[in-house]
C-alpha cells in the first residue's frame, strides 16, 4: 500500500519528515509524512501543469482556507499547506484505515446497522464540508476511510483540477462516474446536492457490495445514471427510502446532508468498532497497527528510466476517472495512480492487441466479474510495461446478463473485432455453455477460470478452454481431505438443488468416494429446488447421528444450516460447497460458521511464501491495494497463460497480423507454471487433474473468525498428517 | 493412505462423464458410463425455447379426472421402435405406485396424498436373431401440484445415492445406479421442466449384467418416467439405439401432455374406469 521514496524524492516538505510514497497520479505525489511531534501526516504535492499555473494556486489558496474551516471529526483535518511553494503542498492527518471500497471487497457489504452509522456520520461530514462552503464532487467508496470510532472523509475538493475528469462521449466531468450526480455527469456544476446524491450512491454500494449504476465504461455509467433507476438491491426499509431519497434525478428532491444526518441521528457509534462487523475491525486495527511499523528513515530508491508508466500521461489519467487521491492512507491511492491501461500509448507506432474479458453483470457474479477485470488489467499493465515489447495491449470488458441471448451477443462482439486475440471468460456457467459455439465458430480461443461444467467442448472442441476443475472433482476431494484429515466417519450429505446443477456434480461424487473409497457410512439427501425442506433434511441427518456434515446448497441455505448444527451443538467436520468459497458465509453465519471447511482450487497467495506467489501478491496490493481476493489468481493465471502463447503466434518484425486460430492450437498442448499450479488441458480441453500434482493444487480454507483462512493444500494437509503419525 | 489412488481414479471417471453429459451432437466423445443422452431425446434439431410442461391448472384437480388423465393418453408400442408390443398385463393399478423402501427393494404400495394417480404400461422387444428381449415400461403419475413433483424428483435422485444397487423384485436387480437431473433452465439438453436420467445395469438370477436405463421427466405436476432392461447379445452401439428409441419414445408422450395442456381438455372429465391392472 505505499513504497519507499525515490531518489528524486524530497525527503522533507516544510515541517514534515517523508517517510514513504503513499500514490502518484497527474496532480503530483502523495507521501507518508511525519511531524516533529510524531505524528502521521498525508502530504501531497503538487507538480506538474498545476503548480505553473497562476489560476490554480488561487483556487488552491482559497479552498486551503475553507478547509482549515471545516470541523468534524469525521472530516480528515488540513494540517498545512502552502500555496506560494514552487510546488504546492497541502498535508492532511493520515488515517490508516482501509477504504469503503476495500472493506467492502474484502468483506462484502455492511450490515444496514452499520450503513445507517455511516451515513448519518458521514451527511455529518458533509454538512461540515458545505457549511464551510466547499462542495466536496468526488464522495465515492474510496474517499471514505474506516477507523473504529467511524468514517473519514478524505480529499475534499480541494487541488482538484479542472482537468482531473472523466472524458465521457458528452465531454469532460469532474470525479468519478457511477457516483456522479446526473447534472454532474452533464457537464454541469457540483452543488451540495452533488454531494448527497453520491452519498446516496455510497450508502447504497456500501449495503449491496455494488454501485447503484452499476460497472463499466464512464459513458455506460454516465447513461444510466441519467436515464435508469439506480439498482438497490437488498436495501429495505427506512434506509432504502432515504437513499431514493438521495438518489433522486432532479437535484431540488434530494434531502440535505443536515436532513440525513437528523434522520439518522439516532445511530451513533461508540468508539470500539463495535458499529462494524467484527471483520471489518480487524482490518481496521491491523491496519492501524502496520501504519504504527512505518520506519522513520528508510533507504530511497533509484528511479528506473526503464519504467514509463510512472507519469501516466494527462490523456490516461482523464480515462481513469479522474480519481486523484488527495490524502490518506495510500489505500484508495494504488489503485489510482498506479498507472492505467486502458489505452496504451498510440504514437510509438507498436500494434495494439486487446484482450477481451466475458464478465457476467449481477450480484452473483460481481465478485468473479471484477476479479477477472482486475487480473486481466494487471497482467496487461505488466506487459506493457515491458520495454522491448513488440506490440501493445489493452482490455476490453462486456459483461452479459447471465442468460444464453447476452452471452452470445458478447461473444458475437468480440469475435467481431478483429483487434481481440483472446477472451478470458465467460465467468459464468450458462454463458460459457452458450458463448462457447459463438467462439468456436469464429476460431477466437478463450479460458474461462469459473466454470466447472463442461458442456463447451461438445460444441466449441477446438477454441474453448478451462482453467477451473469439474465441480465433480471438486466433491471428490471433500472425501479426500476426510482422508488425509483422518476425519472419515459416517456422513450426511444434503444436495440442495437451489444451488443448481453443480451441487449434483458435486454431491454425487462425495457420496460415492465416501462409501465406495472411505468406506464408510453416508447418508444422502436430495432437496427440492424451490421448498423449504433444507431445514428438514438437516434434522432428519442428525436424527440420523451423522458425525459429518457435507451442505450443498446457496449461500442463505448454507448459512441457515450452519446456524441449526451450532444450535444443535454439532462439531463434526462441515464442508460447504466450493463455489462458496469467498461469499459472505464466514459473515454471514458469524460463530456458526467458525470450523466449516471448504475444498476448492481457489488458491489465497498472499499466504503462500514462494517467490511467485510473493511476487504477484505484492504487485496485487501495490496496484489494487488489497490481498487478491478469491479467484484473481487463477483469472491471473489464465490471462498470463493466453498472453504467453499469444506473444508465440506473433509474427517476427512482419506487419503481418497473427492468426487466431493458432493460438487455440499451442494452448491446447501447452504446460504452464502459474502461482500455485501447472496448467495443462486434457481431451476435453479441461483442466487435467489426471496428474498427482492437483493434490498440491488444491486447496482447504477453514472459516475461523469471520473470514476464510487457508490451511494448506491437500497435499500440505497429507504431508502434515504423515509427519505425525 | 490407501484411499489416495482410488479417490482419484473416482474424481478422474466423474470429470469424463461431466465431460460427455449434457450434449446432443454425434461427436460426442464416447467414455464408459456416459448417459447417452443423444439426439433421440430430443426430436427437433435444435433446443427449444420452452420446455414441455404442463400448467398447474390445466393439470387434474382429483384422483377421478388424474385416473382418466393418465388412462386417456395414448402410447402406442411403436412409440419406442418397431418390433415392440404390449406386454400382458399391461396396465397397473392407477391407485397404486413403485416405492423404494429403506432395504433398497421395489415394492407397490397405496399412492400417498400426494399423488393423484399413476399408470405404468408395460412394452417388450421380443428376442429375435440372437438379440435378447428388452422389458419396458412407461409411467405417468399426476401430483396434486408442482412442489410435490418436485419433491419426487428430488427423491428419484436421492434413491440411486441411497441405493446404488436396487432389487427390482425377487429374481431381477438393477446396480451402479447414477442418475442425474437437470432442469430446463440450467440451459443443457433438457426438453421438459426437469429430466432425469439414471443408468446402470440389470442382473436377472445371478445371470450376465446388462444395460438398464430409467429416464423420468417433470412437466409441472406431471412426471413420466421409462426404464428399460436391455436383453443379451447388442453391441454397445445398439444398446444405445435402444436407450434412444426409449427416449423418443418419452418425448412422444411429453408432447402429447404438453399439447392437452395447451388445448386445454386436461381438466375434461371423464368416468374413471376402474379397470384392475395385475400390477407387476
């Protein structure tokens, strides 16, 4: 989340020691500061167009002044600043704390409880903000930094240029679509009614885990904000009427942020956290924690020339959102102003290649949705970062609904453009099934990462790939870490057919391996899709004095089974199924869910200690600013996998364009390194785990306070058992 | 560790089949075990965009009109290919239907309130040229709604988990079960709201095993369901062409419930003729 200083780095701004760089983007750098006294300090400054321009030092100076006027805890305070500086500074009290954004990723959405908190604090927050007369036009998920006692509200406003925009097909808007007021993304000016629609917006993402508006390119987002009602999701009650409320086209509709903050006024937080999930504080005070381990003095780094991407050029930035992150924690400030991707540069004459990625728009998907996006992103950046490269990348992402029509249309998109060598995706089941015949015919080759049927083959055997396991597989290995856990006992398995078909590909083959394999005794019992008889069958199993439990089934049903075996004090071994892996489940269930195991290909790197798995979790943090998160590794793995065979297709110093087909061709043969495992396709063009080495491949996560927790693979978990006995 | 090398065998078996369900095309790759669930299923040439079914309320309200329902519908024996002819008796008692008690054995039982009626005709190939007889049979059972279809999809799945090896009566069984369903909306081959198909193989006596297939589909509150016991002496490949004449033969009999749905005479009402079928 921060790096050292560069060599061209000051190492002193006034009044403050720099200790680190927090982020850089086109208004200059953010650093980690320290006063005399001790104390962490954000320091931005200014370079750059902005600091030579007259204009902008005036406006700088004023909104400086304003600032200092602002007094609400729940606002991070100016510290200092000096305009008349030949480069311009502005330092804020530094809040450790992860982002809206980045809880919510990492943890899924709030509880209405602590969502109402939020927003009463935070109108508060911008009642301060507009009192002093400043209206703040870029409120968003990652200006809102969590500590225990409630939110900040961080870069208010201020050094804001005119040029720090989105560049949208009706021209530039300042801060960042999908929380912009509609009069905002029509080029209009910011009010403070701005303000509370995206505080709206901000209540909204921080309930469902989504934007209201939605994902996508700044014009998509522009549209809909303008156009289409906002999508609330699972917001009820008084709080889903109050962010309509804040929501509303027509500016004049909108409560004030003094009204929310009366509305809400009635939720106020203690100090201890206790108004945040219990693993929402614990990243709060680790973070907290790692910011007290910053050094005082550390050794500068030399710039590498090598590198280009440092000072992204004024055209990236305008196609980043114009996010630029004024103070903080360096949390919100890596994703920002680590460079972008989006359009490599056109003048040096390279070709330009764009990968495509399949995504599916939707609460379930969203989390394998944005995590293709984000891995396909890096990796891309990495390669054209690469200085003797031959050609440039970009990536270019549709998203479908789900449905067979959509998928094909995406599919029939990218195929169509001539310029898209490779698809990672689709991430979901029925339009990879679907989508599959559209790349096949085309001879377009893509790698889906999240599906675990294999129905493509059948249609698309020569262009279509996975990277993922059969979930078939995927419940034989539940059987297997009973083996190597040495935790085989007579099983109860509910297949819950609301969770789909995987759950049948699944369970049947832990019934199986359980008594054909183990041995041992196993009862199973099939749900119908669409009743309520889950809790039944859960009774019935215990009646039946299982000694281990295997709920196969959606999120909800998982959770509520979790909840009748704590009740029923059963302490057996219990396994969810893999799909569940990185839901909210461990939130969810809370201390029910504590000791629920889940088998899954689906690899935490950031717990792994080889070098490649170093490496990647650290350029994940320092670009995204989190952990990966679940299934970014294999998505990472599977981009890098295509773009390696890809660079093999490309025609040596010819102009000539390379042919798609041939890479379906290598990747069908090819035997890939990734962070934790080999990729190879067997007949089917599925992931082959016909080897032995699946067992050092997969992997068992246990749910322990609140989170999921990785134990080792199940070759670690045999090896550990062998050692003891 | 023994359990290491056979589990995987067993994951690797499942990944073929997961491979190879599912398809309607002619190069299907061919792997043991795979359900052939071929183009027969499945008459037109491409998936429709409906499934067959069978509106909750076109579908009979009593056990009167269920018995009449089930008794009216035609099912001619070359539904499933020529050759075939009814077997004596032919039809059961509609009041009664097949339970898989708790030993893993067939047995008749009194319907549940649940069910409406149910009706199971019996077919057969007769042996000729060297080729065994094939035993079939057709079932069509109304539930007195949907959910309680459902339900018994749901139990059809769990019996071939429960028992994978299942007495069909005092001499025959059936062993290796594996069945699965998929619902019309999990977007594969299916043709109704939920198909179901379970193969394995049939022992008569102690004597050689050969195929066995039971396919049942669920159109609303309507299920239909056929097996088939392969006779002695097919090659692999016209063991599959009778496992796919069963299958038309089923798509038949689903487009004629579809089409009473739609015509709306589901609900006419007719005198139940209480003809005793000898059960089996």
């Amino acid at each position: 989340m921060s790096e050292p200083l560069r060599s061209s780095d000051p190492s002193r701004i006034a009044g403050f020691r720099l200790l680190r760089r927090l982020g850089a983007g086109g208004m200059g750098v953010v650093y980690l500061g320290r006063t005399d006294s001790g104390a962490l300090a954000a320091v931005k400054v200014i370079r750059g167009e902005g600091a030579g321009d007259e204009d902008f030092r005036a406006r700088f100076a004023r909104e400086v002044e304003l600032a200092r006027r602002v007094d609400s805890p729940w606002v991070v305070p100016v510290l200092d600043a000096d305009a008349e500086s030949r480069e311009p500074w502005l330092a804020t009290a530094f809040v450790p704390g992860p982002s809206i954004a980045e809880a919510v990723a990492a943890h899924g959405p709030l509880p209405s409880q602590a969502v109402r908190i939020l927003g009463g604090l935070l109108a508060g927050a911008l009642d301060a903000v507009h009192t002093a007369g400043l209206v703040h036009r870029d409120v968003k998920p990652g200006n809102v930094l969590l500590a225990l006692d409630g939110p900040r509200l961080i870069d208010f406003g201020i050094a804001r240029a005119a040029d720090d925009t989105a560049l949208t097909a009706s021209g530039l808007v300042v801060g960042t679509p999908g929380f912009l007021a509609p009069e905002q993304a029509q080029g209009q000016p910011a009010t403070s009614a701005s303000d509370v629609f995206a505080l709206g917006c901000v209540l909204a993402y921080a309930s469902t885990g989504t934007p209201p508006f939605g994902t996508g390119t700044p014009d998509a987002l522009v549209y809909r904000t303008v156009h289409d009602e906002p999508e609330l999701g699972r917001v009820e009650g008084e709080l889903r009427t109050l962010v309509e409320r804040c929501l509303a086209k027509e500016p004049d509709s909108r409560p004030t942020a003094d009204d929310i903050r009366g509305l809400l006024a009635d939720d106020a937080p203690d100090a201890s956290g206790g108004w945040l999930p219990d693993s929402v504080a614990r990243m709060v005070a680790a973070r907290a924690a790692e910011s007290l381990a910053f050094p005082d003095v550390e050794p500068t780094v030399v710039d590498d020339p090598a590198v280009p991407a440092r000072h992204p050029g004024r055209r990236r930035l305008l196609l980043a959102g114009g996010a630029l992150l004024l103070a903080g924690g360096g949390t919100g400030a890596a994703v920002w102003a680590s460079g972008d991707d989006k359009k490599p540069s056109a003048s040096s004459g390279r070709p330009v290649y764009v990968l495509g990625v399949h995504t599916t728009a939707g609460t379930a998907e969203a989390a394998v949705s944005r995590g293709s996006e984000r891995a396909a992103r890096l990796a891309v950046a990495q390669h054209n970062a690469t200085p003797k490269r031959s050609y440039d990348l970009k990536v270019k992402v549709l998203a479908d609904k789900g449905d067979a029509d959509t998928a094909r249309a995406v599919a029939r998109t990218f195929t169509a453009d001539r310029d898209v060598v490779a698809v990672l995706g689709p991430v979901a089941e029925l339009p990879m099934q679907r989508a599959a015949a559209v790349y096949g015919a085309a001879g377009l080759t893509h790698v889906s990462s999240t599906t675990g049927q294999q129905d493509y083959f059948l249609t698309s055997p020569k262009t279509s790939f996975q990277t993922g396991p059969a979930h078939a597989a995927l419940g034989g290995w539940i059987a297997l870490q009973a083996v190597v856990t040495n935790q085989v006992v007579p099983a109860g398995v509910v297949i819950d057919r609301s969770g789909g078909p995987a759950m049948q590909d699944q369970g049947t083959q832990v019934v199986g391996n359980w008594r054909n394999v183990l041995k041992s005794e196993v009862v199973p019992r099939v749900v119908a899709e669409d009743t309520d008889d889950g809790p039944k069958a859960v009774r019935d199993l215990l009646a039946a004095d299982v000694k281990a439990f295997v709920y196969l089934g959606p999120l909800a049903a998982t959770v509520r089974t979790a909840q009748a075996l704590a009740t029923a004090r059963f302490t057996g071994p219990r396994w969810m199924q893999h799909q569940l892996y990185g839901s909210d489940f461990p939130r969810l269930a809370g201390t029910a869910g504590d000791g629920w195991y889940v088998v899954t290909d689906a690899v935490d790197p950031s717990v792994l200690t080889t070098k490649r798995a170093k490496d990647f979790t650290a350029a994940w943090r320092k670009r995204y600013g989190i952990a990966p998160e679940p299934y970014v590794t294999e998505a990472y793995d599977s981009v890098k996998m295509l773009l390696a065979e890809f660079a093999r297709t490309v025609p040596a110093g010819a102009r000539r364009r390379p042919v798609r087909s041939d890479l379906a061709v290598r990747l069908a043969k090819v035997k890939y390194q990734g962070i934790a495992r080999t990729y190879a396709f067997g007949d089917f063009h599925q992931y082959d785990n016909s080897s032995t080495g699946w067992a050092d491949e997969t992997f068992v996560h246990e749910v322990r306070g609140g989170r999921f927790r990785q134990l080792g693979s199940l070759g670690d978990l045999h090896r550990a058992a062998e050692s003891q006995s | 560790m023994a359990g290491w090398r056979p589990v995987l065998a067993a994951t690797t078996g499942a990944l073929l089949l997961a491979g190879c369900s599912g398809g309607a095309s002619d190069d299907e790759p061919k792997a043991e075990g795979t359900p052939k669930k071929s183009s027969g299923a499945s008459p037109s040439a491409s998936p429709a965009n409906e499934p067959y079914t069978l509106a909750e309320d076109r579908a009979p309200k009593t056990r009167a009109e269920a018995v009449a329902f089930v008794r009216e519908l035609t099912v001619r024996p070359d539904y499933f290919g020529t050759g075939y002819r009814k077997r004596d008796p032919f039809e059961s008692d509609p009041a009664e239907w097949a339970v898989l008690g708790e030993d893993c054995l067939w047995r008749r039982e009194a319907l549940p309130g649940t069910v409406l009626a149910s009706l199971t005709r019996a077919y057969e190939l007769p042996a000729k040229g060297g080729k065994g007889p094939v035993y079939l049979s057709l079932t069509v059972t109304v539930h007195q709604d949907v959910v309680s279809a459902r339900r018994d999809m749901a139990g059809s799945l769990e019996e071939a988990l429960r028992c994978p090896g299942q007495q069909l009566n005092a001499t025959d069984q059936v062993l290796g079960l594996f069945s699965r369903a998929d619902a019309f909306t999990d977007g594969r081959t299916v043709i109704s709201d939920d198909d179901l198909t379970e193969t394995g193989t049939w022992v008569a006596g102690g004597g050689k095993a050969h195929p066995f297939d039971w396919y049942k589909f669920r159109m609303g509150p309507v299920t239909v369901a056929a097996t088939a016991l392969h006779g002695s002496g097919r090659t692999a490949d016209e063991d599959s062409t009778v496992t796919t004449d069963m299958g038309k033969g089923m798509t038949f009999v689903a487009a004629s419930i579809d089409g009473r749905g739609k015509a709306g005479d589901a609900s006419a009402t007719a005198e139940p003729t209480e003809k005793k079928g000898a059960g089996q």
